[in-house]
C-alpha cells in the first residue's frame, strides 16, 4: 500500500509531470513564470486547489453523482467545485498576500480555467481511485506543476540577459525551453 | 560565463597624459586565459578517446565527427551571417560541442541522422537563446535528446567494437555486428548474457557511444583538464561520489538485482559525462557548494534512471535536468560574501 501511494506520487509528480508529459495547464505556466518568487506562489495556489478539488470531485462523484445515476453530469460539477476552490484561495491570497494578489493578476482567477486541475479530476476518475490514492495523486501532481513552473522561471529570469533572436523572445524562447525540458523528463520513462 | 573577460584590453587611449602616460578604460588586470584556448584545452583532451574511437569502431567514428563538425559549423556560421553578428567559429566552442556531440552518438547511426542532431545542437541548443555563454542547456546534450526521441531506434542499435574475440565474422557478407552495450545488458528483459569484465570496460572493448567507452583514455584526457585547470574537481567528484554511493548502496541492499559499482562506473558514459559534459562552464552553477549539488544531481539522477527506468543509460538526461535546476541551484546557493551574511 505504502509502496503504491510512493509510486502514485512520484508518477504524478514527475514521471508523468501535468506540463512535460501531457501539456496541460500551459497558459500559467507561460503567463507567471516571469519571476521566481511569483511562480513558487502560483505553483502552491495551483497545488491546494488541486488538491480540494480532487477531493471534493471524488467525493461528489462517487457518492452521490453515481448514486443518482446523473454521472453525464461530471464536468459541470467539476467545474462549480474548481471555481469555488478558486475562490477560497483568491480571498486567502488577497487578504494575506496582497502583493502577490497584485502580480497575479488575471492568472488567478483563470486557475478556475486550468485544464490541469479539470485534467486532474478527470484523470482520478480514469485511473478509478480510491479516497487515500486521490489525495496523494492530487497533491503529486500539484507539486509536480510547481516543480515544472518554478524550473522554467529559474530559467526565464537567466534569459532576461540573454541576446535571444527577436523572433524568440518571450513566449517563443519558453516554449523552445518547455520543449528541452520535456525532452528531458522523457528520461523518467517507466514500462509498467 | 566568466570566461570572456579575458580579451585583449579594448585598447581605446583615452588620453595621454605628459610625457606619454597612457590611461587606459578598466578592466587593468586581464588573464591570458580565454574563451578559445578553454575550448583548445577540451579538444585537445579528447583526443585519446579520439583515437580509443578509432581503434574500436574505425573509419564510422571518423564518419560522425565529421559530419558533426560539418553540421555544427555551418549552423553557427549560417545563424551569425542572419543575424549579422560577428563569426564567433573561432572560439571553438562549436568544434567542442561537434566533438562532444559524436562521442556520444553510436557509430552506425545514418548520415541524415547525425547532420540533424549536430544542427539541433547548435540552432535549438545554442544560438536560439544567443549564442556561447546564454545557453541554458549544453547544446551537445539538446541534440542527443533531440535524437533520441526522434530516432529512438537508431540511437539504441549498437555494433561491437573491432578485433572482438569469438567465432570470426565473415567480413565480406555482414558489415557490422549489433551487439547490446554493457548496461542494455543489465536491464530486466534482456536475455541472460555474461557480463564483460570490469577490465575491458574501463579499456573501452565494449559496444557504446563512440567516445564513451574507454574510460582509460577518457581519464587521461580529465588529468590534463584538471592538470591545466580547466575543469576544478567539484563537479567530477559529486556525479561519480553520488552516483557510485548510490550504486553501492543498491548492490549492498540487493545484490543479485543490481550490478555493482565498479560496473557502473565502467559501462556507459558516467566518466565522459562527469568530466567532459557536466564540467562546461556555461550550463553549471558557478559557487563552488552549488557546483557540487549539480554534480551531484547528476550522479544520482542518472543512477535512478539506470537502475528504475526504462532506458539503459541516465547520462544525458540527468545532465539536461540539472542544467535546467542550475539557475535555481545558484540562486538558492549564492556563496558569503567575505565579511558579511549571504542574502541582503
């Protein structure tokens, strides 16, 4: 048991990292990875709302969506879960970290809209997990987004005195580097 | 990065005073040591692995690294032309990063193959991000993962080395012989072969990359780097110290399941890559402590990939992920200013 939770952990979090394995939740990934500092911040936020809203969505889905038979009802009430998860965190963030609610900006409502926490949710549902497996699953996959985001904003603040090509620079040059970086992670690979 | 300091004095007299006194812009101090005869310093300690190459794969090994001299060359030459920048070919990195590049290819692979990955290398590894001293990655490594995802086929088909004893080869109807590299061999799957002796590992009669598998001329080449100072002992130490700790500890745990480190530390490219990859100056952290966690890194990572995943060798994988960890690593691990606490 102790094993499979490890091993739950570590393929979420890394062998099968969310942005270099199934490049999902690209857009924060590229819109705050600017600064280290900001990056850890939305690489948490992304964390605990991955977290609850694997949580909640297992919980809703195979306790009472099942029950009542409105199974084709999943991805609206996972959306209403993942809004509201954002929520939490948002009023959190505003009340305590006010700076950091600042530079945010638009990226933290559109958590809401990260396919990485719906992909997620749905993922948890696919690989028919049990309570404790989703909880880990979650989290490993959370931290794993903010390994990828906190990696790239290392990277992104060494390039701000880099001469890149003008064509490349911003966006471009990330990519360029998310597409090295995953080439790197394809070592991690695991036959099962 | 540091490494440029060290041109001529730009040489603009601002004025001269009486009596002929020049005065002259900073920087006053400047070191004989520069970017190309860094670069010279690395070509030259490669050469015994160069030849090591020639005796065990003949004239395929004079093949790649042509073609990847070819390859590289005519990148950077192409993208300094279009971008109307001055020719950088005469630092010699891109010869470095050819040479590094061939090594680590296997000596059959197809011409189309390795023109590519030597364009790879030096377009997306190098001169997307600016050219010598902005890469995060090391470009020789870019262009090996590049075709390893692309070629997966071809970069794992291995042919023996030369003058390989057994039954004779009937010269005139095959070309080559495949044959699994040392650590193939060791993976879960792989039909049951005797292992080669440690000793012909560290002489390099083995199948692998072609520069990769004489550890012995591999080391000559490090003593004249470390001799020369080109390279310091930190990053060395902490990918074999790390990678060869954890091999211990893996057969010491479980001995019929992993091979021991004495095999580790001969079979692949762990010694290639602890002194001649790792070591570039531009892709690792620059204090000293943050030099050793990258090597260190590196050992383990690529130890991890050996022993649990799929592919055989961790080399190169481990080295990208720690490039891609180095600007964290040396931020996280700024060395004390004399005198005064490290974060203000």
């Amino acid at each position: 048991m102790t094993a499979e939770l490890i091993f739950i952990f570590l393929t979420a979090a890394i062998i099968n990292n969310f942005v270099f394995k199934y490049f999902l939740g690209i857009c924060p990934f590229l819109g705050v990875s600017r600064r280290v500092d900001m990056a850890v911040g939305m690489g948490f936020a992304v964390t605990f709302v991955m977290t609850v809203a694997g949580v909640l969505t297992w919980i809703v889905y195979d306790l009472v969506l099942t029950r009542i038979g409105l199974e084709f009802l999943q991805y609206i009430t996972f959306i209403l879960i993942i809004a509201g998860a954002v929520q939490l965190v948002e009023m959190y963030i505003r009340k305590f970290f006010p700076s950091l609610y600042e530079s945010f900006g638009i990226f933290l409502p559109m958590i809401t809209t990260n396919c990485a926490i719906l992909g997620a949710c749905l993922f948890i549902q696919k690989f028919e997990y049990g309570f404790v497996q989703t909880l880990v699953f979650s989290i490993g996959a959370g931290l794993g987004f903010a390994l990828a985001i906190t990696i790239m904003a290392g990277i992104r603040e060494e390039l701000d005195f880099a001469d890149v090509p003008k064509p490349f620079r911003g966006p471009g040059i990330t990519l360029l580097t998310a597409a090295i970086l995953a080439m790197a992670f394809s070592g991690f690979l695991i036959k099962r | 990065m540091s490494v440029d300091t060290a041109k001529e004095p730009q040489g603009d007299v601002v004025s001269s005073g009486p009596g002929g006194l020049e005065v002259q812009p900073a920087p006053h101090l400047t070191d004989p040591i520069t970017t190309r005869r860094l670069m010279l310093d690395v070509i030259i300690a490669l050469i015994p692995a160069f030849l090591a190459s020639l005796v065990f794969f003949q004239w395929n090994s004079l093949r790649v690294l042509a073609l990847c001299l070819i390859g590289c060359l005519a990148t950077e030459y192409l993208f300094n032309r279009v971008r109307n920048k001055p020719n950088s070919l005469s630092d010699l990195s891109a010869v470095v990063t050819a040479i590094i590049l061939a090594f680590s290819l296997p000596p059959t692979l197809p011409w189309f193959a390795v023109l590519m990955g030597a364009i790879v290398a030096i377009a997306l590894g190098k001169m997307f991000f600016g050219g010598l001293g902005q890469n995060i990655f090391n470009p020789a490594m870019v262009g090996r993962a590049f075709l390893m995802v692309t070629f997966a086929s071809l970069m794992t088909t291995w042919v023996a080395p030369a003058a390989e004893p057994g039954p004779p080869v009937p010269t005139d109807r095959v070309e080559a012989v495949t044959a699994a590299t040392p650590l193939a061999q060791i993976k879960p799957g792989d039909p049951e072969r005797p292992l080669p002796e440690t000793w012909r590992l560290f002489v390099g009669r083995t199948a692998g990359s072609l520069g990769e598998t004489s550890v012995i001329a591999l080391l000559i080449g490090a003593a004249y780097l470390l001799i020369r100072r080109t390279i310091d002992w930190t990053i060395p130490f902490g990918m074999l110290g790390a990678a060869l700790a954890f091999a211990a500890i893996a057969y010491l745990a479980a001995p019929g399941k992993f091979a021991n480190p004495m095999f580790h530390l001969g079979a692949g490219s762990l010694v290639f890559g602890a002194f001649l990859i790792a070591t570039d100056l531009v892709t690792s952290p620059l204090s000293k402590s943050g030099r050793v966690v990258f090597g260190a890194g590196c050992g383990v990572l690529t130890m991890v990939i050996r022993q649990f995943g799929t592919y055989p060798e961790g080399v190169m994988f481990s080295i990208l992920m720690m490039n891609a960890l180095a600007p964290l690593i040396g931020r996280w691990m700024r060395p004390t200013p004399l005198g005064g606490k490290a974060r203000g």
